[in-house]
C-alpha cells in the first residue's frame, strides 16, 4: 500500500504538522517529516479534519437504485469529507432484518469508500405496529447500534417506549423523526404566515415539539438514550434544553440545510436556477422555517444542545421532484455540501471554530452511534480517517460538484465557501478535489 | 412558475391554483360589486370603503385570497367568517379582519355578504362537528339574510350547496348576484384573454400584470 506524506497541514487547534500515513494508520505527526517512497500532499493552507461522520444518510439500496446506490452515495460522502455514514432504513425492503442491514454493510465494504453503518428499523416495515428484530440486527455481523424509523416518526407512545426500552438492552440509540402524523397530514410547508398566502397546507411546529416533549420524558422515564433527528425548530430547541438540564440521556442533530435556508426560497428568490417560486428542490422533511428558527439552530449548535449537523441526505431522482410542489419526494442531497454549509453558518459567524466543526461533524456523532474507529484526532496511531480541507476557496455550487446519482441540491448556483481537497479512508478516496475510481478504491483495491 | 420560467413568451393566465389563488374569481367579483353599488357610474370607480364579508372555508380556498388582495387594493374592507378551524392559524397577518360570529359580522350591515362553498370532504376531517352545525352557526339562513341592509349584496361563487352555506331565500333574492357573477365571469375572463394575447405594449403580460 502507498505510504502518503501530508505535508505542513494546520490542525484544528491551530498547530501546523506533518502526517505520514502508512498501512491505513497515521503512523507519524510531527515537523520536517520524511519517508521514502511516499507520495507527498502539498498540504499548505489545508486544514486537516478528522473524517466526517454521518449519522443520517439515505443511500437508498435495497430497492432506491434510480436515485442513489450504496456505491454512488459512498461517493458523494468521500467528495464532501466524510469517513462514515450511518445509512436509513427506510429502503425497499425495510432494513428490519439481520440480513437485510448485513447486506447493506456488505456492499458498504465493497465500495469501499466510506465505512456504511446500517441503520436499523424501530418497527417491522416501519408499518409503526411491531417491533423489528431489533436483537437480530444488534447481534448480527452489521452490529447496528441504531435504530430508526426515520421518513416516519413512532408515533404510537407505547411502542415508543417499549422500544426505547428493548434499544437499550443493546446499547443501541432510538433516532426519532418527530412527527406528528395526525397534525401533518397533507402537510406541505411550514405552517404560517407563507403558508396562508401560498395556499399550501401547514406544517406546525408543534408536530414536532409536542412529539420531543413526549418522547424525552419516556426517555426518561425507561433510563433509554433517545437522539432527535433533524431539529427544525426554535420551540425544539426548548425543549431539547430543558430535558438536558433535567439530566435526560438525549442527543439531537440538525441539518446543514436547517442551518442556512428559510421557508422564503419557497415564494421565489433563490439565486438561479432555482428562482422560481414552487421549486420542489427546496421542499424537504422537516421543512424549511423562519430565519428566527434558523437562528435559534444555530445558537442551540454552538451553545451545545444541539450535538451534531447529520446530512439527511435524501437523493430522488428528477421525476419525483420535476414536477408541482405537493407531488414532488420530499428530501435533498447534502453530503458534498455539509461541510460548506457548517463553514458558512458556524464559522464565518464566528459560532465555532475548527475544532467545534471537528466536533459536531466527527466526535461525537461517532460517539452517539458508537461508530467505531472514527471521530478521533489526528494523531499518531489513529487510523487514517481524515479531510483536507481548503478553507480559503469558494466557488458557485453546480451539479459537477455532486458527486452522487441524484442532483436535486438546493444549493446550485449558490456561492458557498471552502473545498474538500482530499479524504482519506485508510487510503485516499479522493484526491485533488476528485473521487478516485472504483477500481482504486473498492473492495478489490483492498485486497 | 411557467410565466416566470423564461421558456415562453405567451402570457400566462392564472385559472385558478389549488388553494393559491384564483385571479380571474376575484376580478368578475370586483367587477359585478361595482356594477350593482355604483350603477352606471361604476366606469373607473373603485371599491373604497366597501365593506365585504367573506363566510366559510377561508383556508382552503383560493378564491377568498385572491378576493383579499383585489378587494384590498380597490379599497375595500374585508372580514372573514369561519369557524377557527377554517382559517389559517396566520390570518391575523393578512389585511382583513377576523370573526368567528356570523351574527356579529352581519350586526355590522355589511354591504357585501360572499358565502363560500363547503366541501364535504372537510366533514370527514373534523374541520366542524357536522353538517347541520356548521349551517347553524356559518350558514345565511333567511333569517339571517332579513337582517341585511336593502341594498347588501349576496354572492357566491358557485357551485353552492343549498340549505348547507346558503338558504334559498338568500340565493334566491333580488340582493343575490349569483347568476350575475356567472354571466360577468364569461365577460372578465374575455376580457383577460383579449388583453393577454393583443398585450399592450408589444411585450406579452406578465401573470401579475393582469391580476
Ligand atoms: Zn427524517
């Protein structure tokens, strides 16, 4: 295996350090190092981030191959940074198996760009009635720590709390999507003052937060870990606050796109070509909402009660969104585009710095869904799981930027800053800001 | 969308978008208020201090924005009637004022009275406990049709439900200009489509412009 010679990196404190990365490790960090025969990275000016962690990708395999593959999806995470990503269940069939969730960490290991943690579903078929082999899943070579209905929220309290009980036999985490289904029904857009004059029916907050409220006091209750999928919400973030000063063993996450765009882009206004007002690219699960709950996200993410940015990358492919807003998939890519987006919300606003990024990025999503070998430092001995990153560049965002199936970004023709140079997952997976082949990458390449 | 989309130079004409809007209803609406109030003289006279009361399923209907912007910029002043259930949670930032009352909103001798039409399938979502409850509190009953002004108008937009949001003797009345909306909305929506396809200033019309 080529041995890389990262050279004059800065780290996220600040230091600047060689990295000399040997046998999948980084068997050395220091100054003025040298290795013969080692292929040397020109690091200057690059931040060197521990990888990124993912606990909120859909990579749509089994049965979502027209909008994104296990493969294809992998991609997409190298090219924006990423190590690892934790992979939804809500494939076709449902990730409610141990053979199901063993495939899908298979081919993760096949591609071999990213380490793919299956997510398991909470109920059989997300049908929300009956627990899924839960046991089965945990046990089985996969190892699933998670467990999800995302797409659906467990609405049912008493499954709720069986299975945060059951979860927590296997120190497993329940990932709740926090959604009222009965308050949401038809549900279009954030419910307010844009929805009344759009004509589209709301989405209120309270679906969200009541169904928070309710579930960190199970959580309670039971003595279970709870995460919170994708906060949208200012009223969440009170109530997240107030069940972690209670002392309550609840994480929450929020995404990229939460932290940047607001529910106005719905009305028209973006930058071409998605100007046009009723572009289904901006119609998401949980919606877009008010600058003030973009705010409050913020806030919430620097102050710590939010843990974690999770991508909830969703690809669809160009039917489901082509076409009028309440037909169009709800959902949009964001794995290229997260740490971009973190760049432009967190640190340009001065709300965290690198080591913050590494964090909420890295840390302690590893930690929350106990993704083992990931999240840790930059240090000698460590695996090699890491980004270069260049904070300096910024360019318009366009599809040639997208290094997965589906394109339905909301970010195209917007300026964002920074650019993933390169990744490595034990060895590069991309390189010069490009994603290397298959063949130089994958299970093959791995021997 | 299309008008905006840059892909064809045609005029584009709003017939009415889920539960947006519906231009041309709002303008056949202005349009049969002003011939009724002002008679001969309605030529270039606006709406200003009519007072329009809209009753039924604000939330879902396109139809009552469209009525909110128009009658507003003409002049006019609006309320809207329904139970809370059918109105946008975010009403109070639109330029109308709000009642849950029928009888307070008729108290005040409004000079329009728009009855809109109500859907069965909001009975099914426990929008209103049942049909006969919401004629009871929303519905302009005869009774209620006597206390109006002379000179009130009553309109609709059609199809109506009778007996459910309007009573005969309303629909039926001399105040009722319901076959006229009809018969004006043949007229408006010629009028939109002559002045769309001639243009006139050489550029096609932009959906706003006609509204
Ligand atoms: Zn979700």
């Amino acid at each position: 295996m080529t041995t890389h010679l990262i050279r004059s990196a800065t780290l996220v404190d600040g230091a600047r350090a060689d990295l000399l990365v040997r046998d999948g490790v980084v068997a050395e960090v220091g100054t003025g190092l040298s290795a013969v025969g080692a292929e040397v990275i020109d690091a200057d000016g690059l931040l060197a981030l521990p990888g990124l962690v993912d606990l909120h990708t859909h990579l749509r395999e089994p049965g979502g191959e027209a909008s994104e593959t296990v493969l294809t999806g992998s991609q997409a995470a190298a090219a924006g940074g990423f190590t690892a990503v934790n992979a939804m269940a809500n494939s076709s069939p449902v990730a409610d198996t141990a053979g199901v969730v063993e495939q899908v960490q298979a081919l993760g290991e096949l591609a071999g760009y990213v380490t793919v943690r299956p997510i398991g579903a909470v109920s059989k078929g997300l049908a929300g009635e009956q627990l899924s082999e839960i046991g089965a899943m945990a046990t089985s070579r996969a190892r699933v720590r998670v467990f999800s209905d995302d797409g659906i929220c467990v609405s049912d309290p008493l499954l709720m709390r069986r299975a945060l009980e059951y979860i927590k036999g296997f120190d497993g985490v329940l990932a709740q999507h926090a959604q009222d289904p009965r308050l949401t029904i038809g549900a279009q857009m954030n419910e307010g003052v844009l929805s009344a004059e759009l004509g589209l029916a709301g989405w209120p907050a309270v679906a969200e937060e009541s169904i928070i409220a309710r579930d960190v006091l199970l959580a309670e209750h039971v003595g279970a870990r709870l995460h919170i999928c994708h906060l949208s919400t200012a009223g969440s973030v009170e109530v997240v606050r107030w069940a972690k000063a209670r002392g309550i063993a609840v994480t929450a996450e929020v995404t990229p796109h939460h932290l940047l765009l607001t529910e106005q882009l719905i009305a028209g206004g973006a930058p071409a070509p998605l100007d046009g007002a009723y572009d289904a690219r901006f119609k998401v699960n949980p919606p877009l909402r008010r600058e003030e709950d973009v705010l409050a996200l913020r806030a919430a993410l620097a102050d710590g009660t939010i843990d974690i940015v999770a991508t909830d990358h969703a690809p669809h492919t160009a039917e489901a969104k082509q076409c009028e807003w309440a037909a169009a998939a709800n959902g949009m890519v964001g794995l290229e585009t997260a740490l971009p987006v973190v760049h432009q919300t967190m640190v340009e606003t001065g709300l965290l710095d690198w080591s913050g990024v590494a964090r909420v990025l890295s840390s302690e999503p590893a930690r929350i869904g106990r993704v083992e070998g990931h999240g840790h430092a930059i240090a000698a001995g460590a695996p090699a799981e890491l980004t270069l990153y260049d904070p300096a560049a910024r360019r318009s965002f366009d599809t040639a930027q997208l290094a997965g199936k589906s394109v339905n970004s909301p970010y195209l023709g917007r300026s964002l800053p920074g650019r993933v140079v390169a990744t490595f997952h034990g060895r590069p997976t991309v390189l010069d800001g490009a994603v290397l082949a298959p063949e130089l990458v994958g299970g093959a390449a791995r021997g | 969308m299309l008008a905006g989309s840059g892909w064809i130079d045609a005029g584009v004409v709003n017939a009415g978008d889920g539960t947006h809007e519906h231009p041309t209803q709002a303008l056949l609406d202005a349009f049969t208020m002003r011939r009724r109030l002002h008679g001969a003289g309605s030529r270039g006279r606006d709406l200003d201090g009519v007072r329009v009361v809209i009753v039924g399923d604000i939330v879902h209907s396109r139809v009552a924005r469209s009525n909110l912007w128009l009658l507003r910029t003409l002049g006019a002043e609006v309320t809207f009637v329904a139970p809370p259930t059918l109105l946008p949670s975010a009403v109070g930032a639109w330029p109308a004022s709000v009642r849950y009352d029928l009888d307070d909103a008729l108290a005040e001798q409004p000079d329009v009275v728009m009855m809109l039409r109500i859907q069965s399938e909001r009975m099914h979502e426990a929008f209103f406990p049942n049909p006969r409850e919401y004629s009871r509190q929303w519905g302009l009953s005869a009774e209620r049709w006597a206390t109006l002004p002379d000179g009130a108008l009553v309109m609709h937009p059609g199809p109506m439900i009778r007996g459910l949001e309007i009573s005969d003797e309303a629909a039926d009345s001399p105040q009722s200009t319901i076959l006229e909306q009809v018969a004006n909305g043949v007229a408006v929506r010629m009028a939109v489509l002559f002045l769309s396809m001639t243009g006139n200033d050489g550029a096609a019309p932009t959906e706003t412009e006609i509204v």
